[in-house]
C-alpha cells in the first residue's frame, strides 16, 4: 500500500471574524482524509490581535491566543508552529478566516505592505524550497503574494483585493466556486471559498479541489 | 420543485470539551444541504458553564456565552433558542460535544439526576408533540431519555453511559460508525459520532445518516 500523504494543516483561531473559518478548516481536514491523506494542525503561539462577538461584530475585551483557540477546530490534537519541519510532511494547507489576515499577518489594516507572522512565512518558504506543495483557501492567497515573489493565485472575484495582491507583482485570476488555480512554479493550489458567496457545499468542493490538485502535484 | 425540508440546528457552543463539537456541527450543517435541506440555527442565551482549554484540557478564568461562541460556527447568522418555535420548522437536530452535557444540561455532572435547558427542553418536547423528527448526536442522546419518556436510542458503546440511560427506563441499542438508531414513537434518530473512537470521516458519515433517516420520517 502507498505510504499516506501527510498534511500540515495551519489554523489561525476558531471562527471566521477573528480566527480560521471553522467550514473552511473542518472541510479542509475532511477533504484530507477523504483524498486517503493524512493531517497534523498546527498554529502559531501568539495573542489574537483581538476578540470579536459573532453576532454583533462588535470587539470584545478579551484576550485570547491563536494556539489555544485554534485546538477547539483540532480537538486537542494541535502543535506549536515553532515545531514544524518541512521534512516531516508533504504538503501544507492554510484555510481561511480573518485570523489571516489579522493574526498570522496584519494584511487586514496593512494590505499589501502586511508583516507576516515569521513562523508561518519560514513554514511556507520552506515547503517551497522542498518542491512541496502550499494549498491556501479564501482570504490566505493573500499572504502568498506577500512570502512569494510574483506567484499566480486567486481570491475569487473581489476586483480591490485582486489590484492590491497584483500591485505586489502576483498574478491574479477571476475564479468561481470550487475552481482553483495551480501555480506550478511554486506548487501554490488557491481557491475563493467564503471569499465568494458561498454556502458550505462551495466550501466542501473548494477544499476537496485543492487538496485533490495537491495531490496531483505530488505524484 | 418539493419545498426544501428546513431544519433547526441547535448549538452549544463551540469546542468539543465545554461547547458543540465542531466537526459534528459543521458535518451536520454540510449533511442537510447536501440532502436538498435548508437550515437555521440557534443556541440558547446562557453562560457556559466553564470555558477549557483544549490544549490542556485545565479550566479557564474566563466566562463566554453559549450564543455568542456558538455564532462562530454560525458565521453570525443565528438566533436565540428563546425564539425558536417549532411551527417554522420540519426537522431538529443536535450535533454533540460537552457543551450538551455542560451548557444546555448538567448531565456531565449530575448524570441521569441532570436538569437540562427549559428552552431545550420545550423545543424538544414541541416538535415531538408536532410528529417532527429530532436527531441527536454524540452524548445529545443523554438529553433525549431526559426528556422523553423511555426512548430508544444509542450513544455507541460506552457502557457506563449506555447503563445510566437506561436506568431512565430509555432502550439502548449498540452501534458502530455510521449507524442510526431510530425510535419511530418520537421519530428520534441517534447515532454516537464521536462517542467512538472516530475520525472525521466517520463524523461526515453519522450526520450524513441522520439527517437522510430524518428526511424519510417526513415522506
């Protein structure tokens, strides 16, 4: 029997307006198993950049920390990102969610001239080094024009986002629900998700394709 | 086109260990629309009882609100179990987690003594009385031969649990991953998800067969 593909899963905190969008995670590591991969999650041990009430939209006054947070998706099997190793898998996945953008980068008030939480950029430049491929849904393709010199991606359609990852020298293209785009240079596999309006349906079909090109790539 | 069966998803929170089980509630989400349902979902407005870490596993000198967590799940769109009412609705499903034995009843510590959530409780008890379906996963069973009377049911294997359900006068069948148990007096379905030793894969699975069981109660 073929030896499983093993996952790096990268959380980012538990729910979409402050953490890792919890569809997007939970059908990441469906689409994993299902594809006969195998998982690690792994998050980064550092504070959320803020606390955010679900309903409301309203910040909280709160603290609370991504690693923590992040187990609830991971049921208590999660790992410090400080611990990973490129060598130790073959393939890595970011879901999406604000926690991105706000957590494991600050591109939500910084845009394109973003800081990216250095362990998460190691972890992907490494995985780049190795010939290994980077899977990012949603808003996470975001941070991959920031680590990769020109990559081509998607975030779906929204045209402000799109000119703000183009103007750092990334390709971007337009793409539906479920559509993905490969970037066989640095093995980058994106897809919109919750960046679209979708339901969990698109959501389920995003992350399998994804995970489903990566594995192309590592045949 | 048949209207869509519009269901009911009632939260706990989010977390496995003091909130809804977030693959379960995700995989519940994700089995309706694939089945051709519609879904709205609610959580009752109360405290947690504790808040864990789930990393190690120890409580947290915190307090969160079961509504306000559980909209994580939601995305936001959610509404107070205050609100809910039985008459908008065909289906009403429970995903598991401790959040069930810990926020909306105290059978995690009280076991079969428990008294559980009077809103839980009245929309229960309201979409039995109407001849709707409700489905429990995972230790949300525990909840159901609280409410009823003697139901048939399942929460896997655990003996212990199994026993102090059915010193309730409750019946409990034994089941493995995936399968249903369904007491056609109260049109209850059951199936133990996580309640076994199981991968999310499995998760996918039990909710995808409680739904499709539910869905037949209501040809």
């Amino acid at each position: 029997m073929e030896k499983k593909k093993k996952f790096a899963v990268l959380l980012a905190g538990c729910g979409v307006f402050d953490g890792s969008e919890i569809h997007e995670a939970t059908m990441t590591l469906y689409a994993i198993m299902k594809n006969q991969g195998e998982y690690e999650i792994f998050a980064p041990d550092i504070p959320q950049h803020h606390v955010v009430n679900h309903i409301s939209g309203a910040e909280m006054n709160e603290s609370r920390n991504v690693l923590v947070e992040s187990a609830r998706i991971a049921r208590g099997k999660i790992k410090d990102l400080a611990q990973f190793e490129s060598k130790d898998f073959d393939a890595l996945i970011f879901p999406g969610g604000f926690g991105v953008a706000k957590n494991i980068s600050n591109f939500a008030f910084e845009g394109v001239n973003c800081t990216v939480n250095p362990e998460t950029e190691k972890a992907v430049k490494d995985m780049v080094q190795d010939g290994k491929p980077v899977g990012a849904l949603c808003i996470s393709p975001a941070i991959m024009a920031k680590i990769l010199d020109k990559p081509v991606l998607t975030i779906g359609t929204d045209d402000e986002t799109a000119q703000a990852l183009e103007s750092t020298g990334a390709t971007h293209k337009k793409t539906g629900h479920g559509e993905v785009v490969v970037d066989p240079k640095y093995k980058l596999v994106t897809s919109p998700c919750y960046m679209l309006d979708a339901n969990i349906l698109h959501i389920a079909e995003g992350a399998d394709a994804v995970v489903k090109e990566m594995l192309k790539l590592l045949e």
